[in-house]
C-alpha cells in the first residue's frame, strides 16, 4: 500500500477538527473540546500516512457527532443561531 499523502491533506484536516473544536468550545463542552483536541494533536503529531488521515476524519466525525447532539449546544443555537 501506498502511504503517500497529498500535500496539504493532514493540515486541512487537522484544521478541520481545530474548527469544530473551537465551535464546541464556543457553546460552552469544553471537556469535550479538550479531548478532542487532545486526540487530534497526538494523531497529527505521529501519524503523517494513511492511518492518520483515517484517524483525523473520525476524529472530527465524532467532534462533530458530539457537537450535534450535545444540550449546550442545541440551547445555544436555539438562542442564537451565530453561536454555532
């Protein structure tokens, strides 16, 4: 198997989880965030191949699972819709 990724692939991906990070963090989980961003940096730091491309996509597919169904986060878009 062919380990190489394309330029650029793991840091939008890793920005992309740093951005949801920041929308969690915003309505208020920042446990959640913590952990997430806590995951997202160990991948990123050790993992720069196919398995770690894998591990940021579900990395940011939960922090955007989480993000989805967490109370703070429905409250603080019932209340304002830009604090999402």
């Amino acid at each position: 198997m062919d380990d190489h990724i394309a330029p650029g692939e793991l840091p939008a991906l890793y920005r992309a989880v740093l951005d949801t990070v920041a929308r969690l963090e915003r309505v208020g989980e920042r446990e959640i965030a913590f952990d997430i961003r806590r995951r997202a940096l160990k991948t990123y730091s050790t993992h720069w191949d196919h398995r770690g491309r894998r591990d940021l996509i579900r990395i940011n597919r939960d922090a955007q699972r989480r993000l989805a169904t967490s109370p703070r986060a429905a409250m603080a878009l019932s209340t304002s819709p830009e604090a999402y």
